[in-house]
C-alpha cells in the first residue's frame, strides 16, 4: 500500500532513550521500556524480546514513532512505537534504528 507524502510528514519521529527495559510477564516477546522523548517519559511495549535482553537496551538512543494513538498490550498503555528492521519470519534478526552520532533526546528524526 502506498502512502502520499504528506501522510508521510503527519508521522512524527523523535529520538528516544531507552532508560529502563523489564520483561513482560507471561510475554516471550515483549519488553516494556521507559523512553525519554526530550522531558518527557513514555511507556512503551515493544516486541523485541527475541532479540535484545532489557540490559542491551537501557541506555540506547532509538527511534520512536511519537504521536500514534496509545495501545494497550498485554496490560500495559504503549505511547509510542519503535522503529526496526528484521528478515521476514526470523524475529530473531531484529535490529532497532539507532543513530550514527549523539544527539539529545527528543530531537526530531526525518
């Protein structure tokens, strides 16, 4: 499905921190994760367990999709979904877009 550019430009990217990752219980796949988006802490889950352990991840600079509607999984409110690519049915190949340089959290990624 093709999107126009300006539904492209509606999404808003941001650079976040990953400052805490835990298990889910009852969740092979999924991690809830305290991101700073630039003063603001958000909650997110994120299907990412097959690939990184929550150690891996806190202190990690990622992509975060920062204005989708928040959605429930597994019992935890997620405000925000994190940018990744994988191979088509290998989970295990997960790997988040990161940045090549430091910037602040919060700072917009186009």
């Amino acid at each position: 499905m093709m999107i126009s550019f300006q539904d492209f430009q509606k999404m808003e990217l941001r650079v976040g921190k990953i400052e805490a990752a835990e298990r889910v219980s009852g969740a092979d796949k999924l991690l809830k994760l305290t991101v700073d988006i630039g003063g603001e802490k958000r909650t997110l889950a994120a299907g990412v367990a097959v690939a990184y352990s929550p150690e891996e991840l806190a202190g990690k600079s990622v992509v975060v999709v920062t204005n989708l509607e928040p959605a429930t999984i597994r019992g935890i409110r997620s405000e925000g979904m994190l940018l990744a690519g994988w191979l088509k049915g290998d989970e295990s190949t997960i790997s988040l877009v990161t940045l090549d340089r430091e910037l602040p959290s919060g700072a917009a990624v186009s």
